[in-house]
C-alpha cells in the first residue's frame, strides 16, 4: 500500500484550476487519477505561470476527445469501474454528451460524481458562468479586504480555487466513508466556489448578525484581534505580528516602550503605533528574535525566494520538485497534511500527453 488512498480510482475530466487540483490531492495521498486531455493537451501544460504540477502531477495522461460521441463513449466504459468521477463542465454540455450525473449512476450506482461549477447545482444563478474570482466578490471576501478607506481588493492569488480544491477533496473523503462504512452507494457532490467561500468568511456573517451593520474594511486587523498588522524594518523588510491576548498586548507595550497601567490599559492603535516606530529602527532578524524569545507570534513577510531559503521550511521538506516534459523541473509545496502511518509520497513528474491512453483504455 502507498499512501492512504491506495486503490481508489479516480477520472478527473475538468480543466482550469479548482477541479484538477481537487483531483491532485486526492493523487498525492495515493488515489489512481486519470487526467483526461483533449487532443494536443491541457491548456495549462504550457501556462505561464507554470501550474501544470499542481494539476496534473501523480496522474495518468489519457488523450481523450469528449466533443466527440465517441469519447464520450470511452468515459462512459471507464466510469464503469471508477469510484470517482471529477467534472467541471456546464451542466447543459454534460447532459447533452450524456455524461451527467443520472446517466452515469445508471452506469455504476457506487460512483461518486463530483460536479465543480461556479454556483451549484441548482438556484437562479446555477446557468451563469462563474470562477474563483467571481465568488471571491460574491461571497463578501473582496467587501473586507483592503485598507479602511479604500477600495475593495481581489486576493493575489487564485483563493476562491484552492478553498474551493479543498471543499472538494473533503467532500469525497466523506462520500467514500459513508459507501465504505455504511454500504451507502455513490452521490453527486455538488462543488462550487460560493458555497466553498463562505466557510471560509464565515466571521463575516455573525459579525453581521451581532451589529445589524455589514463589515467594513480595515487593512491587516481583525476585529476580534487584539494585535494583527504588518510592520516596517529599518532593512527595508517588512514583520507580521499576530497577538490575540491581553497578555500578548501587555508585553507588546512593554516592548515598545508603551506604558500601560494594566494589560486592559493599552488601546490597540496606540500600542501598534509604538511598535512601528520600535520596528523601523531594527533589522527584521532583530524583531523576531526580540518577539519569538517572549513567546509572542511574529514572521518575516516572506517571499517566494525566502521561504525557499527558510531552514524550517528546508528541514521538513515543505517543497518538492516535479519535472515537465514541457517547462523542465518546478518547485512545488509538498503534500499536506502529513499522516504518520501512510505518509504522501511526492510525485516527480508529470505525465507527458497521452501516455497512458493505451494502457487505461485497455484495463
């Protein structure tokens, strides 16, 4: 056995990002995933910003065109002894190829079925097309991100696809322990970004239910923080302070040079206040180390090139490398999390296009 998901068989038929890389954590724990690619290959094989590991590696290539009766023909005889199925496809095309959910569980009724699209299933708004980004807006994520008396700002990176990745794989965890467990059958596992986020800015929602007033931005803080900002060095770096007590507050102060009469004594912006200007006059190594000896949370606001070079980061393998026959050898995080008795084992590559169209279609 190789990794917890050993013997799953999973076809992962979507493209973009969220879908695939559901697909991928579920391959980096063991399960046997197919990629289907359409002729000449996934678009992302040759992306700029060279995502193709994290959507393909540990995979199986299959060349496969599903525009064609007669590939959608071939899905149809694979999903027949598959346990899980990833789509991504509007859900008018996927009946209209005969690939919907009710088809196939004619097929194979243990399928799990995992349907990622932008709004679900169902709802007025289950035709429009949707992604990440606009979920990102939809669900309220974008209304409180930015300084307070700014504009509202998308992330910087791909959240709304890698939350909802994530919602995805657990999704099928659960579906596969209830047919495992309880002799259940397959389901449909109903995907997208909206409900995926949600979860994610769920404080939002209560924070609304207690003042009757929608959250405002307010740059780096939380409003149940006590400190948690973003701090200038005098070498130009920039720290991260996360104190969520009021002991952490008090000797935040202290270090600071703040006088406070008691730990409750010190508002929040003036000890912040005091700790900028403590912060812009020492070296970045200096205020972790000062803060990290006290036991209060603090980082260096890394880069791609620092935590490359972080010894923790170093010491526990936090990063692998993967090879592309199309872009060469790219770094990578390594799977999480790390399970002690059927650890993950990184893939070193990825397939090259339709490699194993021959040797799946045959099985």
């Amino acid at each position: 056995m190789s990794g917890a998901l050993a013997g799953l068989r999973v076809i992962d038929t979507a493209t973009l990002y969220a879908a695939p890389y559901l697909a991928t954590l579920l391959a980096d724990h063991g399960a046997d995933v197919v990629k289907i690619e359409p002729p000449g290959g996934d678009s992302y094989r040759h992306h700029p910003g060279r995502m193709w590991p994290l959507l393909a590696r540990g995979k199986r290539s299959v060349e496969l065109d599903l525009r064609s009766e007669a590939g959608c023909a071939a899905l149809r005889r694979l999903v027949v002894d598959t346990d899980v199925l990833v789509v991504n496809m509007p859900l008018a095309t996927l009946r209209k190829r005969g690939l919907d959910y009710s088809t196939l569980r004619a097929l194979n009724p243990g399928l799990i079925y995992v349907s990622v699209t932008g709004y679900g299933q169902d709802g007025p708004y289950a035709d429009r097309p949707g992604n990440g980004t606009i979920a990102e807006a939809f669900s309220g994520l974008t209304h409180v991100t930015g300084e307070q008396d700014g504009p509202p700002i998308l992330p910087s990176v791909p959240t709304g696809d890698a939350v909802t990745a994530l919602t995805g794989a657990f999704g099928v965890l659960a579906a596969c322990y209830h047919r495992l467990a309880h002799g259940g059958g397959g389901q449909l596992i109903d995907v997208n970004p909206i409900d995926s986020l949600l979860q994610a800015v769920a404080p939002v929602h209560t924070a609304y239910e207690g003042s009757g007033e929608p959250p405002a931005r307010l740059g780096s803080r939380l409003r149940d923080s006590v400190v948690r900002n973003v701090f200038p060095t005098e070498d130009g770096r920039w720290v991260a302070i996360g104190a969520s007590t009021p002991r952490h507050l008090a000797d935040l102060a202290a270090l600071a040079g703040h006088e406070t009469r008691d730990e409750a004594g010190a508002p929040v912006g003036d000890v912040e206040a005091s700790l900028r200007k403590w912060t812009s006059k020492q070296h970045h190594t200096v205020v972790v180390a000062e803060l990290v000896e006290r036991r209060l949370p603090v980082s260096l606001v890394q880069n791609a090139r620092d935590i490359r070079d972080d010894p923790h980061v170093r010491s526990r393998a936090c990063l692998t490398e993967v090879t592309t026959a199309e872009q060469g050898a790219i770094t990578v995080p390594a799977p999480a999390p790390r399970l002690s008795g059927t650890p993950a084992k990184p893939a070193t590559r990825t397939p090259d296009l339709g490699r194993h169209t021959g040797e799946v279609l045959g099985e």
